[in-house]
C-alpha cells in the first residue's frame, strides 16, 4: 500500500545517519502513544515503525487484528494511525480487510486513533463485528464494505467482562459507515446495513454510539431486542432505503433507548424511522421518504415518543396499542380524519400518535360521558354538551357517550 512520504515520513535515511522524528511523521506519533501505553497500527507498519500494519506478516487485516490481539495479551490500548486526502479521491489512509475484523471482548479498553479507511473486500459476511464490551471506548474512522452484510456488527457472544456476555457502560464512534449499495444516487435497491445492534446472545445496554455518516445501506441502523437505555446518534444518514429499524415484527422488544438521527433518503423506496419496540425516544428530521413511509408504527410499537422538526413522507400508525406520541413543529390541522360517533354507550378511541381536541358541534341529547385513558382509568361525567365545547384525548384515551340523540363532533390535531 503506497503512501506519502511526506504525510507520513515514510522515507528513512541511512541506519548510520539517522534523521529526527519531524512533527507529523510516523515515527512521531508511534513515540508518542508508545509513551501513552499504546500499541500503534500505522499506514506501512512495521516497516515504517509502527507495531503492527499492513506489513505485519500473514496479515488478512493490515495489522489491525493482530494489534488488538497482543493489545488484550498485553494489557494495552491500540491506535491507528490515520490522514487526510491530499486531492479528491487521492490519497487517504486505507486499510484493507481481506477478513472479518473480529474486536475481541474487552474491559476497561480503549482504541483510538485519526481518521482512515477500512476496506472489507469480500462480497460476503459483515466487516468488523465486535464482541463483548464494558467500559470501553473505541474510536473507528469510515468503514466501508463490499458485501450485503453488516458494515459494523455489536454483537456480544463471549463471557468476558466480569462473567457476562454483555456490551454494557461502553462508547463507540465512527466516522462513516458505506455498504456495498450505489453512493451516487443511481439506484434505488441499496445493500448491506450500516449498523447493527446485535443481542441474540448477550445484552447491549447503557452504551452511547455517534456516527458522522451513514451511506448506500438497504438499512442503516438495525436495533434488536434485547438492546435497551442506549444512545445512538447519527448525523446522516442518507442514500439508504431504510434508515433506522427499531424491533422486528417476532421481536419487538427494543426499549429505552434514545435515537438522534438526520435523514435524507434521497431515492425511491426509502423509509425514515420504523418502529416495532416500545418506549423508545427518538429526535429526528425527515427531508425525504416515500408517502407514508417518514415514520411507521408498526402493530406492536407502543410508548415510544417521537420528536421532529422535519417528517417527509408523513406517518403510517399501525400500532395495535396506540399509545405512542409524536411532537411535531408542522401540524396537520385539519388534516386529521374526524370518526364517526360510536352508537350510545359504546367508546371511539384516539388512534392518533398525538393530542387532538374535540370540538361540539352539535349536542344531540347526551346524559352521560366517560373519558377513559390507556390504563383504564375513567372520568365519568354526567350532564349534556353544549355547541363549542371542547375536550383533548391523548394518544390511548377514549371516550363513550350515552345519548338519545346522537351529537357531532370535529377532531384537530394538535402538536
């Protein structure tokens, strides 16, 4: 893999006349974070001076597996060295996967390091998955794959961190992530997921995640049940046909976990935030999706609260249990469907991921109302309506009336 000399101070002189260290060369930062009880991963290593590299003999993963290897033998922290594109499309600090890059389960680990690439070069399998964590940090730069896999995989599977197959008080960042799917817009069946939460063997909890960018993904975060109370922020995602997958229609139960997204789909077939899990938080901006696909309650999404400026595409709301809530900067008014008043003594339910007020618009002959809300609590009131009154329902609340005469009604949504 060939590299700048001059970024990276690659070029050595003779071993009787040794050159100093220069700011910014290779030799530099391997003194530097040798210092810091790192082992160091460098562009040519280890014939530049790096620990391990794309060098490192027998290597399927530019010296990277190997590094963290030694680094959990050794007790120590890992860095990549990385640097920046001298011209467009030219230049950057790469390293090739010809594997999967397995992170190993670690405690109390850190892994750092500038910003680079990894190229996963199969066309099948998932590019780096990682194992169980507790009280990490790992820092990646902009993983970019080949196949329909994973781009990256949390995945906790061994019994590490004090006895528990867990990823657990850990933080991950990465600047990008890019499957295998058209970058450039051209095509609207994209590949591969950017990101999944993986918790069929062990449990992903209390984690904080940001990613910069998530790009040409069928789906760019996937968060599985039994993944709970985690941060995940991503700044873009775009050119992806779905961009974030809470639970699943057979396992749904993905809760408690926090959701900051930007999204742009950007192509067809594209769908903003699907959610099958529970009592999740999710702030995002919608700038493109398919009619009624900016945000989908699926049937067994129930309690989650959604935030949003922006929402494309509008909302689908199949949810059985109809308790989420969505807050929303644009309402839609009038927009919102008024039902028909149920026959007397029977109840009409506010479907509705938002508070609507109900305005009278003509009393009938009513003797008795009930509000009741989704845990069954009720208000009972007894008298008529009169012309103009309003009441609210919150998502879940229902109401009955016991009548002579049937009133009407008109619902608004409010936001």
């Amino acid at each position: 893999m060939a590299f700048l000399a001059v970024a990276f101070g690659a070029a050595r002189g003779a071993d009787e006349n040794p050159q100093p260290a220069q700011p910014g060369s290779v030799a530099t930062v391997v003194k530097q974070y040798h210092r810091l009880h790192y082992l160091v991963v460098t562009p040519d290593g280890p014939e530049d001076g790096g620990d391990f590299g794309p060098k490192t003999p027998g290597t399927k993963t530019s010296g990277i597996q190997e590094a963290l290897h030694h680094a959990k033998v050794q007790r120590k922290d890992v860095y990549l060295v990385g640097g920046g594109f001298p011209e467009a499309f030219k230049g950057g600090v790469a390293y090739r996967l010809d594997e999967t890059l397995h992170v190993p389960w670690m405690q109390q680990f850190r892994l750092d390091g500038g910003e680079y690439q990894i190229h996963y070069t199969p066309r099948e399998g998932d590019a780096v998955v990682i194992d169980s964590q507790m009280n990490c940090r790992l820092k990646f730069g902009l993983v970019v794959t080949a196949a329909d896999g994973a781009v990256v995989r949390i995945a906790p599977t061994s019994k590490g961190p004090d006895g528990f197959s867990c990823i657990v008080a850990s933080t991950f960042e990465f600047n990008g992530m890019v499957g295998a799917g058209d970058v450039w817009g051209k095509s609207s069946d994209q590949k591969s997921t950017g990101l999944i939460l993986d918790s069929s063997k062990g449990g992903i909890s209390g984690n904080k995640i940001f990613i910069n960018e998530i790009n040409g993904c069928r789906r760019g975060i996937y968060v599985m049940q039994g993944c709970g109370n985690n941060t995940i922020e991503a700044q873009w995602i775009h050119l992806t046909n779905l961009a974030v997958q809470v639970g699943d229609t057979d396992r749904p139960n993905a809760s408690g976990n926090r959701i900051m997204a930007g999204i742009s789909g950007d192509i067809p077939k594209t769908t903003g935030l699907q959610v099958f899990g529970h009592h999740n938080t999710f702030v995002v901006d919608v700038f493109s999706a398919d009619p009624g696909r900016g945000l989908v309650f699926e049937p067994p999404a129930h309690g989650n609260l959604v935030m949003s400026s922006n929402l494309a595409g509008g909302i689908s709301n199949h949810a059985q249990k109809p308790t989420n809530r969505m807050i929303t900067a644009s309402s839609l008014g009038r927009d919102v469907p008024t039902p028909p008043v149920a026959a007397s003594g029977a109840d009409v339910v506010n479907c509705h991921p938002f508070l609507v007020e109900v305005r009278v618009l003509k009393p009938g002959k009513v003797s008795q109302w009930i509000e009741t809300d989704p845990e069954g609590k009720a208000r009972v009131f007894d008298g008529p309506l009169t012309t103009g009154q309003t009441f609210t329902l919150n998502p879940g609340d229902r109401v009955r009336f016991s009548y002579q005469e049937a009133p009407s009604w008109y619902w608004k949504g409010l936001f």
